[in-house]
C-alpha cells in the first residue's frame, strides 16, 4: 500500500496483472502515488497488464483526467496496457461533454470486467 499526503493507493496483483486502486479524491500527491505504484509496479513485476480502479473517485477533472491519460503512456513504455476501471456515468459525461481527448483509453465498468480479459475468461462465466 502506498499512502500519499492527500490519500491512498492500494497495490494488488491479481492473474497477473497489477491493480492500482485510488481510494480517494485525485489530486497531485495521489496522481504522483498512482504514477510511482503503476510504474515501479509493472517494471518490478514484469506485467504486461495494469488496471488503475477508480470506483472510489467521486470527479475527475479535465486536468486530473490529462494526467491519468500521461500515466497509462507512461505504463506503455515499460511494456504494459493500462485499463481504467470504475468512471461513473457523471464523469464520463463530464469528460465527453468538456471535449476530453479519450483516443486510446481502455475502460470497463468493473474489476471483473478487466480482469475476465487478462485471463482470458468471460466475467459472465
């Protein structure tokens, strides 16, 4: 587990792919904890599959939303796909609707979800 001043983030492995989960509001000391977790995290383990779990986050802003967008490039350069897991509808909506640049993100509704794709079972199984 890996605690910022502004809240937590929690590491898991789970079939071989690392799960970030934030437990908090985002904010810069909670962004630069997912960053350090997800890439030390992958580049430690040698996963090719990182999952950043959001569900406990109530917003996202266009700012916030940018820089969780430069870590999963991040991920990418050590080998590694990024899935967000857990945006609700209202931030979804508020991403869309402020012109957010979604190319290239990965989503799913829940950890389930990602995880039936890493190891290659339906969640509905």
């Amino acid at each position: 587990m890996h605690d910022s001043a502004h809240g937590s983030v929690g590491v898991t492995h789970v079939h071989g792919t690392l799960v970030v989960t934030v437990t908090s509001d985002l904010g810069e000391g909670v962004l630069d904890a997912v960053r350090k977790a997800a890439l030390e995290g992958a580049h430690r383990e040698g996963t090719s599959r990182v999952v950043l779990d959001l569900t406990a986050v109530p917003f996202i802003d266009l700012a916030e939303f940018d820089a969780i967008r430069r870590i999963a490039r991040s991920i990418e350069l050590v080998g590694a796909t990024t899935t967000l897991v857990g945006l609700r509808p209202g931030i979804i909506m508020h991403l869309v609707e402020s012109g957010a640049d979604t190319a290239g993100i990965r989503a799913t509704l829940g950890l389930a979800e990602a995880l039936g794709g890493a190891t290659g079972t339906s969640p509905d199984a």
